[in-house]
C-alpha cells in the first residue's frame, strides 16, 4: 500500500496512521478542511520518508467534488492503493438534542458525506478490481446511547453501510474496512476525562489499522478489548439498557 488517499488527513488517527506508512516511502494525496493545518501535516510526512505528498482543501460537504476526489488522487500518485476515510466531528448531544437543524447537520457530516465518498471510491475501485478502502466509525455506533445518540446513530449507519459494501465489492477483490476505535487521546476528545485505562493514544490505534489492513480483516476494534466491552453492552436488554446511565 504505497499510494494512499486520506480524507480528513489531519485527525489524529489519520496522521497518527500516515506516519507508519510514511517511513516505509509511500505517497499520498490528503484531503481536509482546514488547509493551514493540512500544510503541517504534509511538511511533516515529508521529513519522515514520504516519497511525495499532494493536498488539497475540501470541504466533505461539497459533493459536487467527491466524484472527482479519486481520479484526481490516482494522477498525481499513478493510482490509489488505499482509501482512508477519516474524517467527522463530535457533536454535543444536548445542542443537537435542542436543535434539528446541528443534529441534521452533525449526521450529515459523520454519516451522508461519508456515504456519498464510498458510493464514488467503490465506483473506482471496482472495474480495477484491487485496493483498499478502510473507513473510521466507532464503538458508539454499536448500540444508541442517551449520552451521544446522534453520533451513535451517524457511525451506525456508515457501519451498516460498509457491511454491504464489503460484500459488493469482496466479489471484485477489493478489501473493505471497518475500523471501530474505543476512546482515543485526541482534540475531538479534550473535553473528555481521561483518566483510566480504556484510554489510548492515536498512535496506538494507528499500530492496529496498519496491522488490519495487512491482514486484510473486515473489521477491527481498537483496542482489541473493545470487541469484548461491546458484546457486552450490546447483550443488555433493552428494558435494563434503557434505565442505565450510558
């Protein structure tokens, strides 16, 4: 995997990621909002081995772009091994609780532009009939709780919709991911106490998607024992799951 696309290239996760790939001399096309920091992030893969860097500013709402996201990205790097969707916000519950409006707005950001891309990427991928596409969601996609259902239920859908891509598009050789992190030490997170050891830092998670990704897995849980805690919640019934504090 040595030509790599990145949407949302300046979470922490994907440059977390970015840096693993970097040091073996892959290329990248990275895609995010914010072009300053998304300058950053290319200056600093190419101090660590990158062979080159392309970046373009995009918004993940203007979809009159998507189409033309992968085609761009295979000219500049001669093709396009990996796809990594790692873009999203983490919304207030309360706000989006209080207006329809962000909550339509928050889902439409970590779920339907999520959508729309893998809707264009599988359309690229699959006539060449090799590749990888791997998509960040979340533990909290596996089971709606009242502390963030809203972004619940955006990963939920973007995992539900993988599932069905994976088997489209297992048909035509081309590798679909599913990654589920638990709680990761990030600035979407510096709100959070963090005390305790269910907490991780990207570069963990980054070790865990790399090391999936070889394997060719469908899904991973990082950390691994996040497989076994949601199993866990997920077997609640709903009539205790409903009175719980979660």
């Amino acid at each position: 995997m040595n030509k790599i696309l990145i949407v949302g290239a300046t979470s922490a996760i994907a440059q977390a990621t970015a840096r693993l790939y970097a040091s073996g001399g892959a290329a990248f096309f990275l895609v995010a909002r914010n072009a300053q920091r998304l300058q950053a992030v290319t200056d600093d893969l190419k101090t660590r081995g990158a062979e080159s860097v392309h970046s373009q500013a995009l918004d993940v709402l203007d979809y009159a772009r998507h189409e033309s996201l992968l085609d761009e990205a295979a000219q500049c790097l001669g093709g396009v091994d990996l796809m990594l969707v790692a873009h999203g916000t983490l919304p207030d519950q309360s706000v989006c609780e209080a207006s329809s409006e962000t909550a339509k707005r928050e889902f439409e950001v970590n779920a339907l532009s999520v959508l729309s891309l893998l809707t264009h990427a599988a359309n690229f991928f699959e006539p060449r009939g090799q590749g990888s596409i791997a998509v960040i969601s979340s533990v909290a996609g596996d089971r709606g709780r009242p502390s963030n259902y809203l972004y619940g239920a955006a990963k939920g859908t973007v995992t539900l919709f993988l599932q069905g891509l994976r088997s489209r598009l297992h048909r035509s050789g081309v590798h679909v991911m599913t990654i589920k992190p638990g709680f990761v030490d990030t600035p979407m997170t510096r709100k959070f106490d963090k005390g305790g050891p269910l907490w991780v830092q990207p570069e963990k998670v980054a070790i865990d998607i790399k090391r999936a990704l070889e394997k060719k897995r469908d899904l991973v849980y990082t950390p691994w024992f996040w497989r076994w805690i949601m199993l866990l919640i997920r077997a609640i019934p709903e009539p205790v799951f409903k009175t719980m504090k979660l």
